[in-house]
C-alpha cells in the first residue's frame, strides 16, 4: 500500500509533462521551431537495415524518428550521420576493418573503448567509409558529424577503408549477406598521421594539413560534407564547420 501511495505521488509529478506527442511535435515543426531528434546506438544495428541478427529491437535511424515521433519524412530537416573517426563494436557480429593486433590495443587504451557497466573492451578497428556510405544512404545524411578525431594524434599512420575485395575481386556496394561480409577482405587508404594536439584548435582551417586531408576524403568517399569536427569530449572541443551551413 506504501508502493502504491509513493507511485501515485510520482504520476502527480509526471503528469505535467505527459502529452499527445505526435501532436506536439507536429505542431511545433509547423511552427518553425527547433525540434531535435536523437538516434541511439547506431544504423547498423537498425533491426531490418542492419547486420541482423546482430541488431536492436528498432529503428535507429532518421527513418525511425520519424515513426517514434510521429511526423512525416518532409519534416526532417538537417540530418547528421555521427561518426566516430575509426570504427567500434560492441558484442558479436561482422567487423572487416577490427584490428585485434597492438593499434587495436593501443587505440582503445587510447580511447578508453570499455563498457561503461561491464568494463568489458570494445572491439575497435579502423574507419570503415563503406559501411558509413551504406548508412548515408539509408539515412540521408545532410551532413557528417566526425567525433573523436582527436584520438588519433599519436598514430604515425591512419587508415580507412574505402571498398571490399573478395577472392580478389571488388565488390561494388555493402553486403547484405553477413557470410559473405564476414569473407571479404577489407582495402585501405593509408594516411600519414598529424602527430599533433588538436584539442585546442576551435576553426576548421586551422586544423593541421594532414588531418584536413583525411576528413576531406573521408567526405569525399561517403559523399556528404563534414558539418561538424569533434576534437575532444567537452562542448566546447567541438568545431562547427560553416561554410557547409
């Protein structure tokens, strides 16, 4: 009986902020105001677009915001794809570009890639443009949010993979066959690392040369241009690209 007085105590609380959400939301988009929505995880684990079973229960996706918001596709507007500059996974499934070998190692120490429950390391590996050009598509994306570059000052050399090869052979587009996406082989572009603090840099043109080139053909390869550069976790260690805007 105090379970049920505590929890009737906690509706009065809630109960302000219980709405039709669909229809505030709705109405605030036609109001021109500012109305952000958030994916969580990420759109390969999306629970038909993604490397099922390896996935979530939903949608993960700008599509699915749509369908937990319940507004139309016409009124999304400005959809960043968030990318980590190198590549992580939590749990099983395929991962082409993981690196379980000392940059592996050296990037999630790095990085600190541990479950923030179990402790358990992540597995990491290096940028995979293809996958990310897969979830552009999937997605839309107006722009590309590139976070966590700054993990990468101290690496000599950075890769990202810009296609597959299987038994030699190219293959043209992301697998939807998780067998055969667990077969092919992974073809790199190797950059010469920055070797250089950029957590203090707070304009996009004042980034090292290197480190330029590498979102430039990060952007290039995906075909979305970068509207945002995160060189550190804090808010303010964030660089927003304006010339895209």
């Amino acid at each position: 009986e105090q379970m049920l007085i505590d929890y009737l105590g906690y509706a009065e609380k809630l109960r302000p902020y219980v709405k039709d959400t669909n229809y505030t939301v709705q109405t605030l988009v036609r109001e021109g105001k500012n109305v952000l929505f958030e994916g969580a995880q990420a759109s390969m684990l999306d629970c038909d677009n993604g490397t099922y079973p390896f996935v979530t229960s939903s949608h993960p996706t700008a599509g699915g915001a749509c369908i937990g918001a319940g507004i139309g596709p016409h009124m999304m507007q400005n959809i960043f794809g968030v990318v980590k500059a190198y590549s992580t996974r939590v749990g099983e499934g395929p991962f082409p570009t993981e690196q379980v070998n000392e940059i592996g190692d050296r990037i999630r120490d790095i990085a600190h890639e541990f479950g923030t429950v179990t402790g358990r390391p992540r597995r990491v590996g290096w940028l995979d443009a293809r996958a990310v050009r897969y979830a552009a598509a999937l997605n839309s994306f107006d722009y590309l949010a590139i976070t966590r570059l700054d993990i990468l000052d101290e690496l000599e050399e950075i890769k990202v993979c810009v296609g597959y090869e299987y038994e030699g052979k190219p293959v043209k587009e992301y697998p939807a066959d998780l067998k055969f996406l667990s077969k092919v082989t992974p073809v790199y572009k190797t950059y010469k690392g920055w070797k250089e603090k950029i957590s203090a840099i707070r304009d996009y043109d004042r980034l090292p040369a290197l480190c330029k080139e590498y979102l430039a053909d990060i952007s290039k390869e995906i075909g979305v241009p970068i509207g945002i550069v995160s060189v550190g976790p804090s808010r303010e260690e964030t660089i927003v690209v304006k010339d895209v805007f």
